[in-house]
C-alpha cells in the first residue's frame, strides 16, 4: 500500500465466517514485511518462537497459561468437568474443552446446530493449543469466549503475543507500567489505519488516523481518543465531534470522541481523525497501544527526504510509555521514503516503529 489515504466510508464489510473444522490455525500468522515480503511472524508481529528458544514460544506460553487456568480455577473446571464422558487421566480433557467450544459456538450462531459433529472437529484443534503447538488468534478468541475467560483475558493475549515479564503480570492480566484506563474500553477496532509524517527537523507534524469501530455492548456513544498532550490541532473529519478531555498521562491525552449516534451492540461505525503537533521537536518512534484484539491494523510512516532515518526497526514494547523492547527486526526505508507494516490482529501489546536520525 502506498502513501495515499484509504477511503473507509459506510457500512465495513463483515469479514468471512471461520471454518471450525479447519484444522489451521495459521489465521493471523503471516505477516507482510514492510518491503511487502511475506514472511512468518509472531502473533503481536514479533518473530516466531523456534524449538532451540530457552524461553517458552508464544504457543507453548498460551498453551500452558490455558492449562492452568482451565485446571485450577474452579467455575472453567466445572465447565469442562461436567462434560467429561470417558474417564482419563487427561488434565484437561480435551475432548470435553471442545465440547465446551462446540456449545458456544452453536449457541452463538457460528455454525448451524444441526453439526453435531462438532465437537469431535475441534478436539484437534484444542489438542495443538493445549499441548503448546500452534494457535492462531481465532482459537484464543474461542477458548475466552466459550468459558468466560473476561478477567483473565489481558493475561491470556498477552501470553498469545509473547508477552510476558518484565511488561505483563499475566496473573492480572494487566500491562505493568502503562497509564491506568480513565474509561471502560466498550468497542473492539476492526480496522484502523494510521498515518505518520514527519518533517525536516524530525518531529511528527500529523497523524492521520481511519478506524472502524465495532461496539461490545449498546449504548456506545463515547470513542476514547488517546493523543499526545502538544496537539496543537485534533480534529475530528468523519464519525462524530470531540468532547471532554482528561489527563491520560504526563505526555498522553484522552479526548472524548461523541459519536454521532449510540450504537448498540455489533454495530459498526467509522472513524477520521487528525492530529497535529509542533515542528522542532524531534522524536525517534512512534507507538500504537492495543489493550484488547485490534484487526487489521496498518501502520505507514512519511518521512521527509531531507532526513532520512537510521537502524530503522519494526518493534514489540512492553508498555505503553519508555518499557523494554520485547522483540524487534530490521526494517528498509522503502524508495519514497516510507516504512510500512500490516498486521491481521495485534493483541495486548504496544507495536510500532524506531529509528535514529542520519545527523545524530
């Protein structure tokens, strides 16, 4: 994709609906390069653990979190527990997790309930993702939906996106270190592009952000915005008008976006917003937070031709703010002087680019 704007008018078209008895769980695994190479990335964009790693690889970290949370908290083993119908040493049993899968996904209208077969499809698919083979982002979203995993569910994605000490306690399911939220999150992004220019001095001048919301429950009427606290314009060109503003932190900003109608749940709605920020200000990285699953997430920066970046690097923080860098790759500047990254889904986890500048 190239540097020009995407148009995201009306109505997003729904993506596909998921095969259950697939047995790939490739979904979300491959990643575009920001020279446009396709090439096998983690789920958060960082590299693939590899079998030689001494730490754990993202499957093998989701995969045992799973395991532990479906054997030792009580209401997820009583969920599993009651459908067991053979005896096995099994802990958890996987046939009985798919049974549990199955029913939520009849019962939520994702396959017919005439299927029922079902549960004998998915036994596979949960013995991967239990026994640390590979899991894709859809079969997480199954296992948290299917047993109510809410409050263990920002420790479980970030597992999923590798993850873990010294940026997430996954015991709260929290990302230590980062701004606490001022506002329940109550949409999920289904798309969202992000647009960056820089300018001759080095500092981001605009971001340019479309976004498509899909709401969690009704009555979304507020998107929460989050800019830097220098803006010295924010605009907001399709969607809605801004409203309240509350200090997000030292150098973030949390402005209420009033949406022009209050949706109600599964509704969709599309975003354009603008921001931009005083020249002179040199900065080195931009950064793009998602505390829940984020799709379709595409990120391109402009940089002027003047000052071209340096050791130029596609990057996993783990926080919000500063942090440590969980996983990182080096990237090329392409010909027009942007960098570019698509990602299928990015997961409890801060993503984005670093650089240094030629005259430093």
């Amino acid at each position: 994709m190239g540097p020009g704007n995407p148009t995201v008018t009306g109505a997003w078209p729904a993506a596909a609906s998921p095969d259950p008895r697939s047995n790939s769980d490739e979904t979300g695994g491959m990643t575009p390069s920001a020279t446009g190479a396709t090439r096998q990335r983690g789920p958060a964009g960082g590299q693939a653990g590899t079998a030689g790693d001494e730490a754990l690889s993202t499957g093998e970290r989701a995969g045992r979190l799973l395991r532990e949370l479906l054997t030792g908290t009580a209401e997820y083993r009583r969920m599993w527990e009651s459908r067991v119908r053979r005896a096995s040493a099994q802990e958890p049993s996987f046939a009985a997790v798919a049974r549990v899968i199955a029913e939520y996904l009849w019962n939520a209208g994702i396959v017919s309930e005439e299927d029922q077969e079902l549960d004998r499809a998915l036994k596979d698919r949960v013995s991967r993702a239990l026994g640390g083979g590979r899991i894709s982002a859809q079969t997480m979203e199954w296992f948290i939906e299917a047993f109510g995993m809410r409050r263990h569910e920002a420790g479980l994605w970030a597992a999923f996106a590798g993850l873990t000490d010294p940026g997430v306690d996954v015991s709260s399911g929290t990302l230590r270190g980062g701004p606490a939220m001022i506002m329940p999150q109550r949409h999920r992004t289904v798309a969202v592009f992000e647009r960056y220019r820089f300018d001759a001095t080095g500092s981001l001048v605009q971001q340019h952000t479309f976004q498509v919301i899909s709401a969690q429950e009704d009555g979304v009427g507020i998107y929460p915005w989050v800019l830097r606290t220098d803006a010295i314009e924010s605009a907001v060109l399709i969607g809605g008008a801004p409203g309240a503003r509350h200090a997000y932190s030292s150098r973030l900003t949390l402005v209420e976006v009033e949406l022009e109608r209050a949706l109600g749940r599964g509704q969709r709605h599309a975003l354009e917003l603008l921001a931009r920020y005083p020249t002179e200000l040199p900065t080195q990285e931009v950064r793009r937070a998602a505390r829940a699953k984020t799709e379709n997430v595409d990120m391109l920066i402009q940089f002027d031709p003047g000052l071209p970046p340096r050791d130029l690097h596609w990057t996993v923080w783990s926080t919000h703010e500063g942090g440590l860098i969980v996983d990182e790759e080096p990237v090329t500047l392409s010909a027009d002087g942007t960098v570019h990254r698509f990602l299928p889904a990015v997961h409890h986890a801060v993503v984005g680019f670093r650089w240094t500048w030629s005259n430093s």
